[in-house]
C-alpha cells in the first residue's frame, strides 16, 4: 500500500481531502520492523507518531507489581495509531512497543508536524480533533476494563 492509501484508511486523517491527505502524505516516513523488534522503549524521548500499514504490535508498560517486569497491556494491528502523545506534548514514551510480526508502518515527527501546522490550519485542526477522538475512545475502553478488573 502506498502512503496516501493508508492514510485514506486512518482515522487519524478521517475528514481531510485528498490534496490535503496528499500534502500530509509527504511529511510521513516508512519504517520495517521485524517479528521482536523493538520500536521503542518506555521511558525514551518521544519524537514521532506511528501508523500501522500492515501487520500488529504488543504494547507493554512496566508491572507495578512485579518491579523490573513488563505486562502487555493490548496488541494494536493494521490502521492503528500509536505514539499519539508525540504530537500532544512530546514527553517521554508511556509504553514499550514491540513488533508482533512483520510489520510495516508510517511515522511522522513532532517537529515536521508543528512546523507544517503552521501554515495548514484546518489540517492540523482535523488531524488534532481525531487524535482527541482516538485517545477518548482508548481511555474509555481503558475505563471499561479497569471497572471490570476491580468489580
């Protein structure tokens, strides 16, 4: 799949036009992971948001009951997003990633994204208000499953 078809098929992007996904599509780089591979680590400096092309990755945070441990804490696959707190406030990474499978994936940096949203309002404005509807859904689910774990 090419940038712009999996950009097409991202909520990230939902609501941009095509020029507007065209223009977007040019700030995004590619990246292969292979089955293991480790994408990024929790607690590193935190530069790019991620979309998944093709294939699935775990994401685990550090046990707070096993100190030194890590717990996988969901499995994310094709057209999820990851790394979403970059393009917010670019603080340190919150989970560890690791490649599943064989996987191929789109990522923009911090910095290209601000400095292109300088001169692409309403892009940064649509781009901005889906990654707020992503994040609200993944609390809301993260709330459904805490409520389920103490009840």
């Amino acid at each position: 799949m090419t940038k712009l078809e999996i950009l097409r098929q991202n909520d990230l992007t939902h609501g941009l036009t095509d020029p507007e996904l065209s223009e977007l599509a040019e700030l995004f780089r590619s990246k292969h992971a292979k089955r293991g591979e480790v994408i990024f680590r929790e607690g590193d400096p935190s530069n790019d948001l991620y979309i998944i092309g093709r294939g699935r990755v775990n994401v685990l945070i550090f046990s707070s009951s096993q100190p030194g441990q890590m717990e996988q804490i969901t499995t994310l696959k094709d057209n999820d997003i990851y790394g979403e707190f970059s393009l917010i406030d670019g603080s340190r990474r919150s989970a560890t990633i690791i490649a599943d499978e064989e996987s191929d994936f789109l990522y923009i940096s911090f910095l290209d994204f601000h400095r292109f949203l300088e001169n692409h309002h309403r892009i940064g404005f649509i781009v901005m208000r889906n990654i707020s509807k992503i994040l609200t859904a993944k609390l809301r689910r993260m709330n459904f499953e805490v409520r389920n774990a103490i009840f």
